[in-house]
C-alpha cells in the first residue's frame, strides 16, 4: 500500500500525535508498505494537492484532527481515511453532545453541567454545590486529560474553571464517580480485551498516562463474569450510539456498586507501542505492524462498501 500518516498539527497534544504518527508510519514501513509523513502545521490540507494513495491514516489528537474538521476536509478527496465519520468524530470530542447522545441511548454517564467564559462564578459554584463535590472541570473538547481539574471542595472550584478555560472557552463540571478506571478497544465489530489502569496519581491525568511510569494496566483483572459483560456492553453501546467506526478507545468507570459509566470515547487513540489499543491488539495476539495494516485494510474496505457502517 502507499499510505498517507498524517501526524502532529497545532493542537495541545501536538506532541503524543507526533509520537503515535512516527509509530505507525515506522510499523507500516517495517511491513513493507510506502508511507508520506504528513503534519498538518506544516501543510495547508484544504489547498494541498493529495498525491494517489490507498488510505489516509489518521494519527492526530486533539482538536482539527480528532473534531471532525479534518475528517470534512478529507470526504472531498475521495481518499479512504481512517476512523469515523466528521459527525461521530465532533460528537465524541464534544463532552457535553456525547453525554446528550449517551443519555438518549440510556447509557450512563456521570452528570454534569456545562459552562461558558462568560458564565457568572457565583451561578457556577451554586450549580457545583447542587452537583455534589468531588467534581471534576473539563474543557469541553479536549483530549489527554488537558486542562481538566479534579475538585474536591468548594474553594478549589474558581482555579479548576480558571484552568480550563485556558484550553476553550466552553467547559463542563462533572460529578466524579467514585471507583476503578477501564478502557475498551473497539475496532468494529472487534472487542479488544478490557483493561484496567492503575496509577498514583489523584485521577488519570496527564502525566499518569504520558509520564509516570508506575501506571499499570492490566487486563480482566479478575473481572466477575457478568460485571466483565456490563463493561462490555456499555463501551459498546456508546461507540456505536455516537456512530463511531474504525478503532476507538471507551473509557469508563466501574463505580463501587459494580456499575460502569462512561466518561468519554475517543476516536483517534494514542498509537504508540505503549499505548492502550496496541496494548490490547498484542493480548489478542496482533503485532503493532499488523495492527496497523488491519486499520488500513478496513477504512478501504469501507470506502468500497459506504453502506457497511449503517448496517
């Protein structure tokens, strides 16, 4: 294949899309395969002139490339690209409409409340107190835990919101739900095997996941049968509630009554050869070259049968 990695660009997590995009673009030369490394800060996509390819690997986090923006721009090119579509894309990266989907789909997700830079403190920490604390403040469409806060009293609440609004200037105060952190890989019709993350920090933040090496993941995790299946069926009910295909990663919560909520999905997971969905392709068996062949093979699969996703 001649594969087109496109990697980097302008957002806040520039730097983990460099690290998954020279993974990828490295695993799909070790199988033989012709890559273009392409970074969008460098390459004005809506003029660019897209040499013939195969498939358009899409390896960049954060906002343009994960929001649907990019995903619009590459429906014009006739090119199979990988991942979901522009509207599954912008609902998973937009906190608040992924709850308002999950919610009409009965699929749980903590509670919250959304809030703007020209929102009063005042209404803000009434409505938090209404929440209940600990809480957490969430850009409202960022990724890699950027800008989020945990806030377990009130005088905390003002430089959480402070915080977050440096990332957007839309955020979301969520009710924190008190129990073990999961993540589900979906690739399709494909259940990669649940992990559980364990780290020392407060909550899952950015440096548990990108820096600290005591995270640790472990898979089932002696998981009860019918709890394994709950977590399961949840994760999957969101992907396929937001209408998500190719590989996404569902995080989750499973709180101490046993119950799994969903925190988010996200459409274009880390792919390093650390990260959870490599991880979790190597349990099944997969290499991370092959992996990466299989993500190609299916965004071409799909763009010669477009109906395979309204199945």
């Amino acid at each position: 294949m001649r594969v087109i990695v496109l990697m980097g660009g302008n957002s806040a997590e520039r730097a983990i899309s460099l690290q998954s995009g020279r993974a990828v673009a490295n695993a799909l030369e070790f199988s033989g395969h012709q890559v273009d490394r392409i970074d969008p800060a460098e390459t004005n996509l809506c003029s660019f002139n897209w040499p013939v390819c195969d498939v358009i690997l899409i390896a960049l986090h954060g906002t343009f490339g994960e929001d649907g923006q990019l995903q619009t721009i590459l429906e014009k090119t006739n090119i199979p690209y990988t991942g979901s579509d522009p509207t599954a894309s912008r609902l998973a990266f937009h906190k608040s409409e992924a709850k308002h989907i999950f919610k009409q789909h009965n699929i749980p997700t903590p509670e919250a409340i959304t809030f703007s830079d020209e929102t009063c403190l005042v209404e803000l920490e009434q409505r938090a107190q209404q929440l209940g604390y600990p809480l957490f403040v969430k850009p409202e469409a960022q990724g890699s835990s950027i800008g989020v806060s945990l806030v377990k009293q009130p005088q905390e609440l003002q430089a959480a919101i402070e915080l977050c609004l440096e990332y957007d200037s839309l955020g979301l105060i969520e009710k924190a739900i008190t129990g073990s952190e999961w993540t589900l890989g979906l690739f399709e019709e494909t259940v990669f095997p649940i992990i559980q993350i364990n780290f020392n920090t407060q909550f899952y933040d950015h440096h548990a996941k990108y820096e600290d090496e005591s995270t640790s993941f472990v898979f089932d995790a002696n998981l009860a049968c019918d709890v394994k299946q709950k977590l399961i069926s949840t994760g999957t009910a969101a992907y396929k509630a937001l209408g998500a295909s190719g590989v996404a990663r569902v995080d989750l919560i499973l709180d101490q009554q046993a119950e799994p909520w969903v925190l988010e999905v996200n459409t274009i997971p880390g792919m390093t050869d650390h990260s959870n969905i490599p991880l979790a392709a190597k349990e099944m068996g997969w290499s991370f070259p092959e992996l990466c062949e299989k993500i190609c093979f299916a965004a071409m699969e799909t763009k010669k049968n477009p109906l395979m996703n309204q199945e």
